[in-house]
C-alpha cells in the first residue's frame, strides 16, 4: 500500500513540524511506502488530498489540527466526485483540539496514532455538507457546524498562543462572554418537518461528539449512524453561560433548561433578524451568515482507527 503523508508544520502550535522526524523514522522502521509532504498556506492539504486521490494513493494520513483535516476531507471528497473513491483515511493528532479524531475514535496523540496507522483497523462513518456564508456550493466536514457563541469562542481561542486544548478554548469562553453577546433569533429546521424559532446563543450540528479540545457537545453521537446530532442552546446571561460551561465539559448539558438536544438528516438554520458566525470543524464558513443548510451523507468516508 502507499500512503500519503500531509503535514501542517504549524499545527500545535509548530509541533507539526517538530513531529516530522518521529513519524518518518517510524514509517520507515515498520517498511511504509510513503510520501510526506508539508502543507504551504490555505487549501494547500485540500490540493494534496485530491492529488493524492487521484494519483492512486491507498491512505492519506493528515498530521495537523482539526483545520487541516477539514481541508484534506474536503479534497478527498472532490476527487471521489471525480470517480476516485478507493482511499481510506486517518489523523495524526498534533493539532490544538483534535476534536476529529476524538470523536471518531482515531487516537488523539501522535504514538497511539502511527501505532493505529500501523494496525490498519477500519470502518466507514458519515460526512456532513454545508452550504452557505462564505460556501454557496458547499463545504464537507466531519466533526461538526458551529453556530453562534462556539464560532465566536474559537476566533478567541485561536489568538491564544501560549498554551492549546481545552485551556485554550475556556479563555476563549470567558473572553466571549463579554465581547459576543448579541445572538440572532433564529428559525431551525429538521427534517422538513420539526421546526424551533429561538433567540439561540449557540447551535451545534455534530458528527463527532466534542468540539473546543473537550467540550462535549453531543457525547451520545455515533459517527456511522446517519444521523446529526444537535445540541441547541437558547440564550442566557452572562453569569448563567459561564455556570454551564462544566456541563458542556462533562457532557451533561442535557439536563439543562436551556439545552434541547436533537437528530436529524437534514438542517436548515435561518437567522430572522442578526446575522451570525459559523464555523465548519473549527474553520469559519462565515462571521455574517444568514442562512445554512446541511446534509448528512451517510458511510461516505472509510478511516483507520484505534
């Protein structure tokens, strides 16, 4: 088998690069054959991906963060539309989240993940497709949308450059909270045929189960089961927000009053006054949107895992 190896040398804050010689002395100890290449700028691992696709690659490997592994199933998805519909996939979790991985049970650390790498275990789970904001045409992910607060909190969590993970996104939450606090009445759709009208703080359409390096945003989700599921929050004060944040942690936000948790296949979520930002496995599709639309494809995407 070949395998095609994409590294973000940025992701981790710089550990992509400082992971490159552990993951090629590894490849070549156990006898891979394998191309590994960095990642240059924007959409550059979505390129490689689809390259890679088409060139006849068995597995591409993304060893990065959530962003990254955005943009390698998005290229992988292009080349399958493209006829190419053979290569399998994993992550080598280096990234600051690795929400991906975590919640399609890929191991989120670099040992545990060449060690999976090398036992070549798989299963075929869901992708989701959004159009909208800054995507008219679409753009596939496979953790999950953000809308609302999250996008919001992972702008913050992103400008924090001295730790990652979890501590990361909760100062992004406590920033948040007093700078975005002005959330958009909105009117969801499931299905065609359950409709809720709310002025939401934050809506969560996942694939995966966690979204900010551990927040549990939907932890009874199943990747392979063709269903979104949903975690809506209606607003709240500021005080209130921060006194749920250890149930998000914990992932037992159900409980809450403010919490409705939902499946669906197909999601419509229309602003009815402000607009909203959004993001799609941690990158944003939009800081102004008005209208998403999403669609669950089931068993569309063939991954190795622990």
């Amino acid at each position: 088998m070949k395998y095609f190896v994409i590294v973000n040398p940025t992701s981790g804050r710089g550990l992509g690069e400082k992971s490159i010689p552990q993951i090629e002395t590894f490849l070549k100890e156990n006898n891979f054959d394998f191309t590994l290449i960095r990642t240059e700028g924007v959409w550059h691992a979505a390129e490689l991906a689809e390259n890679a696709a088409r060139d006849g690659f068995d597995v591409i490997v993304c060893a990065s963060g959530d962003g990254t592994v955005n943009e390698a199933i998005n290229g992988i998805m292009r080349a399958k539309k493209a006829g190419h519909n053979s290569v399998a996939f994993t992550v080598l979790g280096i990234g600051t989240g690795n929400d991906f991985a975590g919640g399609t049970g890929i191991p989120t650390n670099l040992t545990d993940g060449l060690k999976a790498l090398k036992e070549d275990k798989r299963k075929k789970i869901d992708l989701g497709l959004v159009k909208g904001g800054d995507y008219p045409d679409g753009r596939y992910f496979g953790n999950g949308i953000g809308v609302g607060f999250d996008a919001a909190v992972g702008n913050e969590a992103i400008k924090v450059r001295w730790t990652r993970g979890l501590l990361a996104y909760l100062i992004g939450v406590v920033k948040t909270v007093f700078l975005y606090y002005n959330p958009a009445q909105v009117e969801i759709v499931l299905d065609d045929n359950e409709t809720i009208k709310q002025t939401s703080l934050m809506i969560s359409v996942m694939n995966g189960k966690r979204m900010g390096g551990g927040f549990q945003m939907a932890p009874n989700s199943k990747a392979d089961d063709g269903l979104f599921d949903l975690c809506i929050a209606e607003t709240a004060s500021k005080g209130r927000i921060l006194a749920m944040i250890p149930h998000f942690i914990s992932g037992t936000q159900a409980t809450l009053p403010e919490i409705q948790m939902k499946q669906a296949r197909k999601v419509l979520i229309k602003s009815l006054d402000l607009t909203f930002p959004a993001h799609a496995d941690g990158e944003f599709i939009c800081l102004n949107g008005s209208e998403l639309t999403l669609e669950l494809l089931p068993q569309e995407l063939e991954i190795i895992h622990a």
